[in-house]
C-alpha cells in the first residue's frame, strides 16, 4: 500500500503527520511511505530525515499519485488530492461540522474519509486520541504563555534583597488540558487551585498537590460524566458556581480556563464584572476561545486587555510546540493504522460494526455514512 504524507497548506498548521520514527513501522508492516518535500520543515524534521527513515520524498503531484492512504493534519480539500488512487483513505483532522461542505467532498471524490478526533473516548482507543495528545501539549503550553506574560515570577523566591510571594493559579476546567496546566504551574511553583463541574476530578486535583475548589450541596456532574464528558449543569448549579468562583478569583494571578461541552458552545465562567476584580497584571488564558469561550472579552486568536487584565484567547496551542506535537499525532495515527492492519491484504481493513470505526468514519462508496453527520 503506497501512504501519502502531505506538507500542511492551512494557516498556520505547523504540525506533520508522519515522522521518521512512524515512517519506518509503517514501512514495517509493508506500506512504501512517500512524504511530500518540506512536509517536516516546521517539526524540525529534514527530507533527508524521511529519506534515511525509508520514506521517497517528493513533490505534491508524485506522492499522490496512487495512494491509497493519506496521511494529513489540518483537512486538505478533496480538491487537493487528486490523483490519489480511487476509494483512497484520508486520515486527519478534519473539523467534520464546520466542513460539512468538504466531507461532501470528500464522499463525491470517492474519498473514505477518518476524522481523528471523533475518535471515541474508550481504553482501548486512548492511545489513538489525537484530541488527548494535543490537549496535553495545549495545558503546558498555556501556563507558559501566562508565565511569560505575567510581569512576575512564578515561585517563591527568598533572596537578599527580599521575598518574592508566589503566584496563584486557578485552573477552570479539569480534563486532559486542565490535568496538564496544573502539574505545568506546579513545576514552576505557581500556588495550584482547579475547579471542574465533574465530581470526578476532585480527587486527580488534589493528588497533583492542588486545591479543589468545588460547589458543595448543589448537585454538579456526579462521577465522570457521559461518555467522560461534562454536560450542561442547572441553573442552580451555575449559580453557585459563579459565587464561589467570585470570591475565589479576585485572589488570583494567573486563570487558565479550559471548560468544553462537546456539541455545545463553551460555558460562560467568568464575566468582565468578574474580570475587574482581578488585581492588574493578572493573566488568564482560555483554551476554549475558539469554541466562544469561558470569559467575556476573550477574542480568539487575540491578546486583549481588560481593566488590567491580560486575557489571551488561546487557538491550537499544539502547534506551537510542532515537534511535540507531530511526534504525539503521528503516533496516534499509526496506533489506530496499526490495530486495523491486515497483514495478508498489507493494508488497514476497517469492520463497519467496530465503534471506533463508527466514530471516525466520515464517508465510503460515495456517500457520507457518520451517524454524527445524519
Ligand atoms: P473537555 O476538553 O471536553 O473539557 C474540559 C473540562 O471542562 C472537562 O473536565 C469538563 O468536565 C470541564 N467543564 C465543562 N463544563 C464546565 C464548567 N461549567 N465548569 C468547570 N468545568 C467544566 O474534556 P477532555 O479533556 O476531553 O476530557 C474529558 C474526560 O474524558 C476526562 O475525564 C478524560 O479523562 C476523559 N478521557 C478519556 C479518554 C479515553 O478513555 N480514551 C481519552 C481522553 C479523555
């Protein structure tokens, strides 16, 4: 089977789908890997890097002419990848609900479409989970941020020309990014409290040495949440939330916020009356901006001032860090090739009744076939 690694054209993406570690286990299970010239250029990664994994390295039009599998990060158009064999597999990230006119695409082309982050939320999938990888790598990332533009330090110092207090950290949010964020601002000497809707997650705050900051008497989300997820809490619950959140905030220096309802807008957890009480100089950084973010005022993609607060609206943290990055995404991808791999055919073969299968299939035979896209 001929596999297709493109260079990313979207704006911005820095990310790459293969490295040659990946190149060469795919070259393993008897796939010729042909990567697209430049493709690693942001990841740090040289043709010749590819070219000593295994991999030919090429032009566009040369590595897709007759894949039948490629390997993408940010969705290319259906468009973009002509020549590629008929009934070729696209695999990505590939923003289903907001490309409802690319996934119509793809299913005209005869494309059979994967989008990698409807991967479900199962064990047996956890290491195929690109939504976890970079959500890990955007937790980090967001602390550094805030450190770095917080005017200053994280730890307590104690030096001679006198003490310096540490900062205070409040995490909103606690799934794979916010569990990340709180061990980041940890390790930099940050004073740790978290607050998620998920009763679940009092227990992880408080074994990475944070303080949980939680509704008590009101009924949140008991245990892990539908399918791991949060949903939406009542108004009560709200409510009290936005108190305790009150009293809670005005003490502290840098908030990272990373609150998501999957199928739904981000709640709304901090308000710019809230925002004003924060002491100026504070940071907060929302991870959820792109999907309307958890603060009033927060502009994604932006860094905005208000009353004295620095409010940075996070968008793809992950590919600021695009070695890391790749490296995690690309191993996802050939975790989820790899369990699907059927040696005597040399290539994935993918049962329609296999709920990742489900998850992650956009379009077969022409047609757009995801029940989410029903
Ligand atoms: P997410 O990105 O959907 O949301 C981030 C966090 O925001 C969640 O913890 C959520 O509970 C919280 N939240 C939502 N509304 C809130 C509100 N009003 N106030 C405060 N917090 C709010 O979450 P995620 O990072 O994708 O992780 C969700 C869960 O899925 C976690 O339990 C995680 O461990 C689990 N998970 C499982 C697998 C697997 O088994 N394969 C993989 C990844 C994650």
């Amino acid at each position: 089977m001929k596999v297709a690694v493109l260079a990313e054209t979207a704006p911005g993406e820095t990310r790459v789908a293969a490295i040659p570690e990946t190149v060469k286990k795919l070259t393993g299970l008897g796939a010729s890997v042909a990567v697209e010239t430049g493709a690693g250029r942001f990841a740090g990664i040289s043709d010749q890097d590819y070219a000593d994994a295994g991999a030919s390295v090429a032009g566009r039009s040369d590595v897709l002419s007759g894949a039948e599998l490629v390997l993408a990060v940010s969705g290319p158009e259906a468009g973009d990848l002509a020549g590629a064999a008929p009934n070729a597999l696209l695999v990505g990230i590939l923003d289903p609900f907001r490309r409802r006119d690319a996934v119509n695409a793809y299913a005209s082309a005869g494309i059979e479409a994967l989008a990698m982050e409807w991967m479900p939320r199962i064990t047996r999938a956890q290491s195929m989970d690109v939504l976890s990888s970079q959500s890990n790598l955007a937790g980090y990332k967001a602390v550094i941020d805030a450190a770095s533009a917080y005017g200053r330090a994280f730890p307590m110092m104690m030096t001679a020309a006198g003490t310096v207090s540490p900062a205070r950290a409040f995490i909103m949010g606690v799934g794979v990014a916010g569990l990340q964020a709180i061990a980041t601002a940890r390790r930099l000497g940050a004073q740790v409290s978290a607050t998620d809707v998920r009763s679940a997650t009092k227990e992880q705050i408080q074994s990475l040495g944070a303080k949980p900051i939680f509704v008590e008497g009101v009924a949140g989300i008991e245990g892990e949440g539908q399918g791991g997820y949060a949903g939406e809490t009542s108004e009560e619950y709200r409510k009290a939330q936005s108190e305790l959140v009150s009293t809670h905030l005005a003490k502290q220096d840098i908030v990272i916020t990373t609150a998501l309802i999957p199928g739904k807008p981000a709640p709304r957890l901090i308000s710019d009356e809230q925002v004003s009480t924060m002491r100026p100089g504070s940071v907060i950084v929302d991870l959820a901006a792109e999907a309307g973010g958890n603060v009033e005022g927060c502009v994604a993609g932006e860094q905005v001032v208000r009353h004295g607060v620095t409010i940075i609206g996070a968008t793809n943290l992950s590919r600021s860090l695009p070695a890391d990055a790749s490296a995690l995404y690309s191993r996802n991808l050939f975790n989820f090739l790899s369990a699907f791999w059927d040696k005597e055919q040399g290539r994935p073969v993918f049962p329609d009744e296999d709920e990742i299968v489900r998850g992650v299939r956009l379009t077969r035979g022409g047609s757009v076939v995801s029940e989410r896209l029903a």
